[in-house]
C-alpha cells in the first residue's frame, strides 16, 4: 500500500492575537492594484469575507493618492489584524501632510477618494508618520 500524499489542510489564520502583515511597492501606476489585491488577500485569509470590497475600495484610493501625490519612490503598506476589527496604513515617505478635505467641483473627474474613504471605514485619519489609514469593523454587512 502506498503512503498517503495529501497535503494537510491549511487553518486560517488566528485573529484572537493582533497579526501585522506588510508590504513594500515602489510608488509606481500599478501600486494601487497589487497594494488593493495584497490587502483582499490578507482579508480573505482570516475569514472577513465582508470586508474585502470595502477594504480594497479604501486601499486603492489612499495608495493613489500617495501615487499622485507624494514625493517618496515607494511606499508602505501595512495591515493590522487584532479581533474584530482590521486597520491599514499606507506610509509614502513624504513630507506632504493631507489637507482637510474639501467638496471637489462639481465637474471635477477627481477629488471624491477621501469622501469616500471615510463613507465605507468605520474609522480613518492621519497617522504621526506621515501616513493615513483606515479601519474597519468585522461586525458590519457587506458593502
């Protein structure tokens, strides 16, 4: 009789501990995406089905800004797992602080990303690093 070779079932990952999970992307155009994927990845891996579309909404909107707007050649993307509640921070190394939000024109093609960050988070800011972040609640309805 040969000797079984199934691969053992993967757990998923704890969240009754805080976990940390980082990523490094040049400020390039395509950071965005890979830093939005990296991020549904890290939510689906610890069963927070309900907040992949809205945390990668909120991802992509805070890396572009840091593409469009920051000074730095990367950035840094970090995602913090502690129970019921999932944070991210994006870190660009740029002196630029944000500005307060304002209403962008009603014709304006851009300017709408923060509003929409702070309607989807249940809580987002300004970090002292000179970076910004969001968070949101593992007990909420999907997007």
């Amino acid at each position: 009789m040969e000797p079984e070779t199934r691969t053992p079932a993967r757990r998923p990952v704890a969240v009754d501990v805080p976990h940390s999970f980082t990523l490094r992307s040049a400020c390039v155009v395509t950071a965005p995406k890979v830093c939005r994927d990296f991020v549904s990845g890290v939510v689906r891996a610890i069963g927070c089905e309900e907040l992949v579309e809205a945390a990668a909404v909120c991802t992509s909107e805070l890396v572009t800004n840091s593409y469009l707007h920051a000074e730095g050649a990367n950035l840094l993307l970090r995602v913090r797992v502690s129970p019921g509640r999932v944070r991210v921070t994006v870190l660009d190394g740029s002196a630029v602080r944000l500005a307060g939000r304002r209403a962008p024109e009603e014709e304006a093609l851009s300017g709408r990303g923060l509003f929409l960050v702070a309607a989807l988070a249940d809580r987002c800011g300004t970090a002292d690093c000179g970076g910004v972040w969001f968070e949101l609640d593992a007990a909420r309805k999907a997007v």
